[in-house]
C-alpha cells in the first residue's frame, strides 16, 4: 500500500515537473503561453479609477490602504505625483469618459512641489504628474511649473560629489544617495530639452555614471544607500535603509535600479548604461529566490523565504523596465517581454485587491518599509501607477 502511494506521490510528482517544463519551453519559445490581455485589465482599472475620482468628496492624494482605510499623502510626501500620473496614462488610453477633468484636479495639488528643495523626489512628483499633463496638453503653465521644479530639483545637485543629495539627515548621514534617485533622472534630462541649458543633462549623466560605479556590487546587485563624506566626494559607507540588512537585496531598489538604466540609455545613447541594464536584467531574472510566479520577495536575502512577504510594487516596476529594455536588445527582446508578461499575469491573476468596484487602488502585498514594520504586505499607489505604465508599453511594444 505504502509503495504504491509512493508511486502514485512520485508519478504525480513528475507529471508536475514535465507540465512546468513544457510550460517555461513553450514559453519561452513562442511567448504565448501566459495569456495577458492588457486592455481587459487597463478598462478594469479604468472603471474602478473613475467611480473612485468621481466619488471622491475632495481632490486628496492617496497612497496606501491600511486596516481597510485609505491613506493619503501630503503633495510634499514623495507618493503624491502616482495618482495623478495614473489618471494622465488612463486619460490617453480611455476617450470614452472625460478624464482630463480629474487629471488636472489631481495634478493642481502638487502646484506648490516646484519650490520643493528638502529632498530629491521632484522627478516621481512632478514628472509624473505635471509631466505626462505637459506631454498631453503642451500647456505653457504646466512647463513653468516644470521648469521651476527642475531648479528645486537641481539645487540638490553637488559638483564635488558629482550627485544629487537625495535626503538631509544630518547626524546619520552626510550626503545620502538612495538607488532610487535613478528615477529622478528623468525628469533632469527633460529639463535641458525643454530649456536648452545642457547643465541639466549633465548632473542626470554624472550622477548615472556615479551611481553605476559606487551603488553597485560585484554581482551586480546593489546597494540602497551610499553616503559620501562632503569633502573629499568619495563614498564613505554603503548600506541599507528599506532592505533587511546593509549587504541584502532589497528587491524595490533592484527594480529602481534596472528601470532607471534602461532610461538612462534611452536618454543618453550611452551603451555602458545599456551593457548595466542587461546585466542587471540577467542578474534578477536568474536569480536562486526568484519565485516561480516571478513575483518578488521584499528582500531576496530574508531568511523567512518562501514564507516571506512579496513587493508587487517591485514586480511592477521591473516589468514595465524589462519592456523598456526590450526594445533597445533584439537579441533578448523575446526573453525579457516573456519574463515580464509572466510578472503581469501574476499580478493580474493574483494580486488583485479585493474591494469595493470603486476605488484607488487595483493591486495588493506590496511592502513600503519592512525593517521599521511599516506598509507590509497592503495596496501601494506606486504598483498601480508601474502596472498601468508596464500594460501601455506591452501594448505599445506589440504594435
Ligand atoms: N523611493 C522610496 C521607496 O522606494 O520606498
């Protein structure tokens, strides 16, 4: 009896491992195993966003849902500039309704941010929101507020260091650079083209270029945080604030990391940032905690994996990076968009959150700040705003 339910475990067992197999093969030969059709999830997000606008009582700034609640941010809080963006994204994909209305609501909030100079999120902030409104509208205010932000967003910006300074804290640090200042990037590289004056294009380079030497290790993950000493400019400590430990991977800043390379190819045509994106992409796609459904881990080094929470954001984040980088690597187009399709099924299939029709927020479990025990495992605005870009570019990158 025992040998045969052994068989039978066994049998069952093998069955499995050839389904899997068969899976990944057919997968990644003709990339059409995992069924993603983004526009059925983009008009899901759709309806959901606009009853939420619509019955909003005020135009506040949602981050997170904690306890069932809705969180807000202040348009100070480097979250504000995601719902907003969200609304620009779902503006030009969705004519039927009239979005514009509640994206320059949205986007009005953040007014006040172009005079922000207390720390270095003014690219999440208003890039993301004021940006994507001044691509859709090519309003004349929207660019001043745009410019003035990019400014704030300079001030930051030390020559001897060669980087902007993404905190002030004073006592801890002197000169903090989080990886995901890779972001930030972006909205420095439009300031020159919209203004014409190249120092803009040059901090975005230098700090690119800095960061790619000082944040990385020799496997090519990376670190969170590096403080320079303000004097000299060199690195005097590297370690973590979000991750689990100084030489973990926290999974957030991997993603933060081969998004930002991706775009700083695209905006410089520099292909050492092209040859670090890829290898980044190697590096998280092979990597031994890597869950099947390719949803992250927070930290791919705690010890608590497979019970460990995941950070969709993270997966949403990569999965709209890997798409970028797709379209620059012929070679590995085919491998990267299947990857990253697998990430958007999972996330589509199950991590949804489940809630009333209306409402903000379309994906749940991603982590904030896990070593100070906060937004762990709940629904974050940065992984629906990285969901709907990573569902535009597939869309986009199939035409
Ligand atoms: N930029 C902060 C974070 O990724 O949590």
């Amino acid at each position: 009896m025992k040998s045969i339910r052994t068989i039978m475990n066994t049998s069952f067992y093998l069955f499995m491992c050839a389904t899997l197999i068969l899976g990944c093969k057919e997968n990644s030969t003709s990339g059409k195993t995992n069924q993603l059709d983004p526009d059925e999830i983009l008009s899901s997000i759709a309806d959901r966003l606009y009853g939420a606008v619509q019955s909003a009582s005020s135009p506040r700034l949602p981050r997170s849902v904690e306890d069932g609640k809705v969180r807000y941010t202040s348009s100070e809080g480097w979250t504000s500039g995601f719902l907003p963006g969200m609304l620009w994204m779902i503006a030009d994909y969705d004519n039927s309704r009239d979005w514009t209305q509640y994206a320059e609501l949205y986007t009005k909030q953040l007014e006040e941010v172009q005079y922000l100079t207390s720390h270095h999120d003014l690219g999440f902030m208003l890039y993301n929101s004021y940006g994507r409104g001044y691509t859709a509208s090519n309003s004349d205010i929207y660019k001043q507020v745009l410019v003035n932000g990019a400014k704030s967003l300079a001030s930051r910006y030390d020559s001897l260091v060669g980087m902007v300074k993404s905190w002030d804290r004073p006592g801890k640090w002197q000169y903090p650079v989080i990886i995901d200042n890779m972001m930030n990037l972006e909205y420095l590289f439009w300031a020159t083209r919209a203004t014409g004056d190249s120092s803009y294009y040059a901090m975005a380079l230098s700090h690119a270029t800095s960061t790619l030497r000082d944040h990385y290790r020799a496997d090519v993950s990376c670190y969170h945080v590096v403080d320079y000493d303000t004097l000299t400019g060199e690195p005097i400590w590297k370690g973590t604030h979000q991750g689990l430990a100084d030489e973990s991977i926290w999974a957030r800043g991997q993603a933060w990391g081969l998004y930002g390379f991706a775009m700083a190819y695209r905006e410089t045509e520099d292909v050492m940032f092209l040859e670090h994106a890829r290898r980044i992409a190697t590096f998280l796609m092979n990597h031994g905690q890597m869950p099947l459904d390719k949803v992250p881990y927070w930290d791919l080094e705690d010890p608590d994996i497979p019970n460990a929470p995941r950070d969709v954001s993270a997966a949403a984040i990569m999965a709209s990076g890997l798409i970028e980088l797709s379209t620059y690597v012929p070679e590995e187009r085919e491998a990267y968009i299947d990857y990253a399709m697998e990430m958007l099924v999972s996330l589509s299939e199950n991590y949804r959150y489940e809630s009333a029709s209306e409402s903000f927020f379309f994906l749940d479990q991603s982590v904030g700040n896990k070593p100070k025990n906060k937004e762990v495992s709940i629904p974050i605005i940065y992984a629906d705003y990285y969901f709907i870009e990573a569902l535009l570019r597939l869309k986009q990158s199939q035409i």
